[in-house]
C-alpha cells in the first residue's frame, strides 16, 4: 500500500500533503499534552513495531503480496493521535531512507496508513466495545478495529490510485496510475478483506489481550474515558 | 523502563530477526508486487507503454539502502537475509530514536 513516485498526480498528492500536515501538526499537538514519563518508552517502541511489522510481507500464491501496519493497535494502546505521529515517523523513514513508498506520495501514504487508519480503527472499537464490555466483546472489537481500519486504509489508497485516468490523461492514455477505480477498489480492497485485513485484525486482538494481562493502565481505549 | 517495556524491546528484536520471512514467502510462493507498486519497467509489460509521469517517477529519489537491500536482484538468499535484518534493525532504531528525540523536544517545550 506504500504509493511510489510517479503513480500520483500533482493535483492529488499535493492536497494530500496539506491535509496530512495539518493533522501531523495537531498530533504533535495532542502527544505534547499528553506526555508521561513511563510512556515514552512506548512512543519509541510504537514507530519501531509499526516499521518492523511491515517487513513481514505476506503472500497470495502466484499473485501478489501485502501486509499489516499495525496502526490499528497503536491507536488503541497509545491514541488515535499519537498513531498519527508514530505511524508517520516509520513512513516517512521507509520513504526516505529504503524507497518503501514515494517522496511525493509522503502525504498521501501518511493520510491513508496514518490517518485514515488510526482513527477508524479507534472508532470502530469504541463502537463495538460498548459499555462495561467482558473480554469477548473487547477481543471482537479488537479485531474489527484492525481489520476495518486497514481495509479502510486500502480503500482510500484505492481511490487515490484509480482516479488519476481521471484526471490525469493525454490523448487518452494515462499519465500516473493507469487503472480506474473500477479495477483499483476491488483489487486493493478486496486482497485486504480475504487476507491482509485478517491478519492486522488477529495481531491486533493478540497484543492488545497481551497488553491487558501485562500493563493494563497503559491502555488508550480502555482507560481514556476514567482519566 | 519497566521490566514489561523490556520484555517488548526483547519482541521487537526478535521481529527484526524473523523479518526475513517477509521476503522469502514470497518468493517461495512466486507472489510478485504488491498492488500499484510495480517498477516502470514491468508497467511497460503488463500495459504496453509506460504512462509519461510515471516513467518520470522513479528518479525522484535514490534512496540510500533501496528496497532494504543493498546487494542488488542477484545477491544470494542468504545475503538477501542478512540485508534484511540490517535493515529492519537500522529502520526500528531509526524509528524508535527519531520519535524518542521528536517527544523529548515536545517535553522540553511544555516546561
């Protein structure tokens, strides 16, 4: 899911840029606010876990490959918020540092992995989760909230990709990214909802249950509504 | 830090360790690029021309260790391994120092 150089247009990934600058400027805000001394140490681990975590790329025999963020499960242990900044600072070294992901595409991978996954994942564990949840309904909520959180990722990555012949074309040819939305959202959606989505959901579930047993005061989405 | 946050540095080296996995399942498995992430080149073959802005595309950056390697398409699987885990040791510590020196600042200022 990590756009390269030359598969978006200007007029795509500059909006883009804008749109991720002005959240990453309000996450650092939010992370400011927010600071504890016994959680820094979790800051640091997040960004490194997030960059490790998509090294582990996962195939589809004679197809294709992909794999999890882990955005979902930083946004539930630390906040959608410090997700935004922690899921950023991995991209941007993948982009600049191994060519994971395109310079130009910083804003628009950022706004898909960083934003837009994040706060749909915290969102749909909230909604899930309900009140006074047992472990069952934590653990499903867990779950969707990987699994719908990258999907959802994939679903605006698609939509950035498949509107270039729109609006990028000459002489009929394409000039960025040359499939339409009608071969670009099922194919990253669709790869996401059989595989990829499930495997986030799993390793979502399992450290968010590791992290209850072990530092159950250090949970986000669980604990924000007591401070 | 606290002897669970220890524990969890100890899970992350042991990722970075693992990471290889990540590239030999899918050759093992011949599962080719990821959607929309393929090389000017096989764009040409799988479209038959190379969209213009695309082909522009790929020179907009030399990153310094390309695709977590660099020892190039031919290297051996077992150097390709060992790329790998370098990478994913220099890209978390990267990571992890970066954040840890981002929120040192942002403390810094609250005071």
């Amino acid at each position: 899911m990590h756009i390269p150089d030359g598969y978006l247009s200007p007029q795509t990934y500059l909006p883009l840029f804008v749109a991720f600058a002005g959240f990453m400027a309000a996450a650092l805000r939010k992370v400011k606010e927010g600071l504890q001394a016994k959680n820094v140490p979790y800051l640091g681990m997040a960004a490194a876990f997030c960059f490790l975590i998509q090294m582990f790329n996962i195939p589809i025999p004679g197809g294709t490959t992909g794999h999890a963020v882990g955005a979902a499960i930083i946004a539930l242990i630390l906040g959608p918020w410090t997700a935004v900044a922690a899921v950023s600072v991995a991209l941007i070294i993948q982009a600049f540092v191994f060519g994971d992901g395109g310079i130009t595409a910083i804003g628009a991978n950022c706004f898909n992995m960083a934003v837009v996954m994040p706060f749909t994942a915290a969102w749909i564990f909230a909604l899930v989760k309900g009140r006074a949840p047992g472990p069952r309904r934590i653990s499903l909520a867990a779950f969707l909230s990987g699994y719908l959180g990258l999907t959802a990722a994939a679903l605006a990555a698609a939509v950035e990709f498949g509107i270039q012949p729109l609006i990028a074309s000459e002489g009929g040819r394409p000039l960025y990214a040359p499939y339409g939305l009608e071969i670009a959202i099922p194919a990253m959606v669709g790869e996401h909802l059989v595989i990829f989505s499930i495997v986030e959901g799993v390793l979502t579930m399992l450290v968010l249950r590791y992290f209850l047993k072990n530092d159950p005061g250090a949970v986000y989405a669980l604990y924000e509504e007591g401070r | 830090m606290s002897a669970f946050q220890k524990k969890l540095a100890c899970v992350l080296l042991a990722l970075a360790v693992l990471a290889p996995l990540g590239i030999y399942l899918p050759a093992k498995f011949n599962a080719g690029d990821a959607w929309g992430e393929w090389s000017a080149k096989k764009i040409g073959e799988m479209l038959g021309f190379v969209p213009a802005g695309l082909a522009k595309g790929e020179g907009v950056w030399k990153a310094p260790v390309p695709d977590y390697s660099l020892g190039g398409e031919d290297d051996t699987p077992a150097r390709q391994a060992l790329w790998y885990i370098a990478s994913a040791l220099i890209g978390a510590a990267l990571c992890a120092g970066v954040f840890y020196g981002v929120s040192r600042l942002l403390a810094g200022k609250k005071r």
